[in-house]
C-alpha cells in the first residue's frame, strides 16, 4: 500500500467526497527539495501560487526560502498581498483596463510589485495607470523561448525596456516560460536549452540599451532540474509543490512525490467491468484522453477513460480490482493546477493520515 492509499484508509470515515486531499508532509519535502536545488544553483525561488492559490502553502514556501511569490493574475495578487505577501511577481502581459488600472497603482503603493510586459502599447497603459508615480512599478519583459504564447523576440527586450524607462517605470530584468518542455521527456531538457539561449539573448539586447537586469527569470517544474545558466537568476515553478500524473510520466517527480489527490466514491456498478465515481469535470477539470485517461487510481492500474460534470467513468481492468459501491478512490489528476480552483478548501494530513485540517484556497475564483 503506497502513502496515498495508507493515508485516504484512515481519513475514509471524516470526509466527504469529493474532496482534495494534500499530504503536508510530501507536500513539505517538495517544497525542501526545489529550495535546495536552488540554493546550490545560486538561483532565487519564485513560486507560482496559481497552482495551489493558498496563503498557508504560500507561507511555507517562503518559510522555506523563497524570495516572494508569483501570480498569475491581479487578483491573486491582491489575495496575497493582503495576507502579507510583500514581494509579488504578477507574470502576465497585463492589460490594464476596467479596474486593473487602479488595482495595480494600489498595490504598486504598498508592496514590490513587478509586472510583466511584452509590447509598447501596455507598456504606455501601465504608466497611465500608475499616474504621477510610475517609478514605483517595476516592469519584467516577456520574451518567447519556443513556446510560442506570450512573449517578444528575445532581441526586443532592450528596446521594450527602453520605452518603459522613458515612460518612468522601472525595467527590472526579463522572465520567460518554456512551456513546450511539457510534450514529453525528451522535450524537458530542449526547452530549457531553448530557455536559456533566450534569456542570454535577452541578456545581450538590455546590456545594449545600458541596462543591467536585477532579475531574470526561469520556469517551470517539468524543465526547472536543467535551467542552471549562469545568466538566470530566479526559478519560478508551480506543480512541484503537489505534483501530478503529467510530471510523473515527464520524468519531472516520482509517484512518491505526488501530494495531492482527489478522493471519490464509487457511486455505481451497474454497467459490466465498469464503475462510476462521484467525480467528474466539476472536481478534476478536463485535462486527458482517452488514451491516456483522465485521472489514475493510485496503486492500481486503473484510470478514468470519460468524465461528465459529475461522473467519473472507470473501466476496471483485469487482476480482481472490482471496488464496489461506498467504496472511496484516490484519484491522481493529470494537471492538478486546473483541479485547485473546483474547491473552496483542501483535506490537510499527512502520509499516516493521523492528521486532519483544513485550509482554505484563498484565491478560489480570482480570475481578473
């Protein structure tokens, strides 16, 4: 019986389904492990918290050592800010209309609030946002490592930089986001090199402009173990502090490091070699295949091959797993990040599951 399945067997009879479980002490071993591998890169940790949006994981993270946090958007950044986060990376191309605008000059006045950019145009509308103080926002230019999502040629940052420096604000370096490095396990380590000779680009077009970056910036936990330039400065990974299916099978963690799970009840037998669960799109989001299912079982190898909103289709392959009715599964998604934002709290234990908190997803639902 691996942890996740000792730990749901003695948590079975105090909990409803379905419902996150977080193993805080594989949770905390996660969070060590990327603090020392940072430490001995002589690399900051900039965690993204869009992957857990909790100010009790968050504060752990910084308890450990990290230099503050990252948010995917102004809302996240607010729920963290006014739980005492002073030290927010906002790494978006932000457009600030409608109350943005406000919501960020705000911010920007009480804590170091970086914001990323990738174009003139939201350059010159942050610093109309920021009115007569635009210094106290710090810009981080975006440049495309190969991903092809946000991100300016790595050549423009020096000039992108320029423009923000004669709008007052202030440049503080360049990040980017080397998401191809999720398609496989060869792919890990090619989009980290990609990353690398980006950033290094990136690099050479600010020390063109006259202007020495205070950070630049790396992610992510499927390409982290290989972004060990000289030139990075910062890491900014999300996943590793739970971990998943998808990170397991891109060599990225072990099954013994996975600290999250979904717990759901077998609600149904009828169909032949086939159960339902009490756990669908609502619960996992929607992230799979068919092919390669929708959420596993731990310890088994069975996983979910459909999902309504609330129903969770697994085949039951051969070897005698047959749970019957009433019985409760833990189900390992594929992408937990997208399972977070279902929940208003997670079930904190640990590996025994002698252990029983709870801790609220403070930035449930902060989407803008």
């Amino acid at each position: 019986m691996n942890r996740i399945q000792r730990a749901l067997e003695a948590l079975v009879d105090r909990i409803d389904t379905p419902a996150p479980i977080v193993l805080a002490d594989v949770m905390q071993e996660n969070i060590d492990r990327m603090q020392a591998f940072a430490s001995g890169q002589n690399l900051d940790v900039r965690p993204h918290v869009k992957t857990h949006k909790c100010v009790e994981i968050g504060r752990r993270q910084v308890k450990a050592g990290a230099v503050g946090i990252t948010a995917g958007n102004v809302g996240e950044a607010e729920v963290f800010a006014a739980a005492g986060f002073d030290d927010i990376f906002l790494a978006y191309p932000i457009w600030p209309s409608g109350t943005k605008g406000p919501r960020i000059r705000k911010l920007a006045e009480t804590i170091r609030l970086r914001v990323g950019v990738d174009n003139v145009a939201a350059i010159n509308a942050l610093a109309d946002a920021m009115g007569a103080e635009p210094e106290r926002l710090q810009v981080v230019i975006e440049v495309d490592c190969g991903a092809r999502r946000s991100g300016a040629p790595a050549e423009a940052a020096g000039d992108l930089a320029l423009a923000a420096r004669k709008r007052g604000l202030v440049p503080a370096g360049v990040f980017t986001y080397p998401g191809h490095g999720s398609a496989g396990p060869d792919a890990r380590k090619r989009a980290a090199e990609d990353q690398d000779a980006a950033l290094t680009i990136a690099v050479r077009s600010l020390a063109a402009a006259g202007i020495t970056p205070e950070v630049v910036s790396a992610g992510s936990t499927p390409t982290v173990e290989f972004a060990t330039n000289s030139v990075i400065t910062e890491i900014r990974p999300g996943e590793y502090v739970f971990n998943d299916l998808n990170n397991t099978r891109l060599g990225a963690c072990t099954e013994d490091q996975i600290a999250l799970f979904v717990a759901g009840t077998v609600v149904s037998d009828w169909v032949p070699d086939q159960v339902i669960l009490d756990i669908g799109t609502k619960a996992l989001g929607r992230e799979g295949s068919p092919e390669r299912g929708y959420g596993a079982i731990a310890g088994t190898p069975a996983v979910l091959s459909k999902l309504n909103e609330y129903h969770g289709f697994l085949p039951l392959p051969g070897g005698g797993f047959r749970p019957g009715v009433g019985t409760v599964l833990p189900v390992v998604p594929n992408h937990v990040c997208p399972v977070v934002v279902n929940f208003e709290e997670y079930i904190v234990t640990d590996s025994t599951g002698s252990a029983l908190e709870r801790w609220p997803v403070d930035a449930r639902g902060f989407l803008n």
